[in-house]
C-alpha cells in the first residue's frame, strides 16, 4: 500500500498533484544552506539512486536486495525515485517488507509515472512537477545518498549530490555501492580528472566506494566533509587553476 501527498502546484494550465506540507518545504530549504564543517553520523533515512531496469545480470538485483536489507538491519529508511519497478522496486520492497510503511518514501515526477510505477507502489509516494523539485525533495529527506547501478537518471542525480557538496551547498555523505565493478570507469575518470587538474583530491574524495553494503553505510557514518570550494574560494586558498 501506499500514500499520495497531495496539495495542488500549478504548472501553467495544469494542475498537478505534487509537494507538500509547509514542513517538508522548510526541511528543503534547510538541506541547501547546511554549513561547513558538520559530521553526519546518524543516517535515518539514505537516498538510494538506482535504475527502473534490472539489469542483465542477476547480480543488480541481488545488490539493491542486500542493501535494503542491511538498511533493515540498521533501522534506515529509504528515500528512493517512487518507481516500483527495477532496481528501484526491489530495493523498496525489502525495506518496506523489513521496516513498515512509514520508513519508505518514493519521490517521482508526474511525467514519469507511466515509465517507473507498474501497479502496486509501496510506502509514502509524492509526486512532484519536475525532476529539480525531486532532487531538492530527495536532498532534504536523507541523511545520505547512495548510488547503485543504473543509467543516466542515476548518473545525473548522484553527480548532483556530490557537486552540491563540493559547493557546500549540503555536508551529507555520498557513496557507490560498486557491485560487480559497475562503477568503475567512473571511479578511474574521476581519478583521471584529478591528475589532469580539473578535480581536486579533497573533491574527489567527497565519493565514497565499497562493494558492500555494510562496509559502504560504515564509511558514510563516519565520513567528514571537506571545506567547500565557495568556502576555500571566499578565504582566498584555491589555486587559480584547480577550482573543482
């Protein structure tokens, strides 16, 4: 089962069901103006960024599973893309089926509904007018972000979040859960961006990796922010050549 926050958001003609209460709209607003130099070590709910497909190996699947199910064992919720298909919908399902109704909340915009939800969806489900307001809905419900595999969609919205804490915008730690080495010519560009100057170490150190679960969700308990580059900007200490 499922419940729809519903309040009316006006898109030209359109009427749209879509964000929220006056608090959630506070809570995204508070997520872009966290100041430097906090530590989040307590994870309530993880944003998890991953695919409407499952992939063609059994392997994602069996990843998202596992996941949810060290969230269960953990007591951490889930904010996920409101889909209930692929990778999305089993990582949904097992932490709804481990932790109840209130511990799921799935963020999708009305355009795409028709592509990620296919029958019965679980948790609490908001639909909003455009993907900006779900990332800015999503930001503002975790604690942190986790990436498993999936495509553009997914490559888009973990970057977001990790560029949003590069800019200080947020202090939440961002990870890949890199199963079957799925992220890998990621990580090594990443790494390749750094020796060609467009990246800072400190940066790219911001994404965090393991191929498990529960090493993975330990690193982003005990990870600690750099300072912000607006922040190093302001006190005069990046390099005119190396502000990434």
């Amino acid at each position: 089962m499922h419940r729809l926050i519903e309040t009316k958001h006006f898109v030209g003609r359109r009427e749209l069901v879509a964000v929220h209460s006056r608090s959630s709209q506070k809570r995204v607003l508070a997520a872009m103006t966290t100041p430097d130099g906090l530590k989040c070590n307590t994870l309530r709910k993880i944003a998890v960024f991953c695919g409407a497909s499952s992939g063609n190996s059994p392997e994602y699947v069996e990843c998202a599973r596992q996941l949810g199910q060290e969230m269960v064992r953990r007591g951490i919720g889930l904010v996920y893309g409101g889909g209930n298909v692929g990778l999305m919908g089993e990582i949904a399902a097992t932490v709804y089926n481990g932790l109840g109704e209130e511990s799921v909340i799935g963020v999708i915009p009305e355009a795409l509904q028709p592509r990620e939800i296919s029958g019965e969806t679980v948790g609490e489900i908001r639909i909003v007018p455009d993907m900006h307001t779900r990332k800015a809905m999503m930001s503002a419900e975790a604690d942190a972000f986790i990436g498993i595999p999936g495509g553009f969609g997914t490559l888009e919205e973990l970057l977001e979040m990790v560029t949003w804490q590069q800019l200080g915008l947020h202090t939440k730690p961002v990870g890949v859960l890199n199963i079957s080495g799925y992220y890998d010519h990621l990580l090594d560009f990443f790494d390749h961006a750094v020796e060609e100057g467009f990246i800072r170490q400190p940066s790219r150190d911001i994404v965090l990796q393991s191929r498990d679960p529960k090493e993975l969700i330990d690193r982003l308990e005990n990870y600690s922010p750099p300072a912000s580059i607006i922040k190093l900007a302001l006190e005069g200490k990046l390099l005119h050549n190396l502000r990434g």
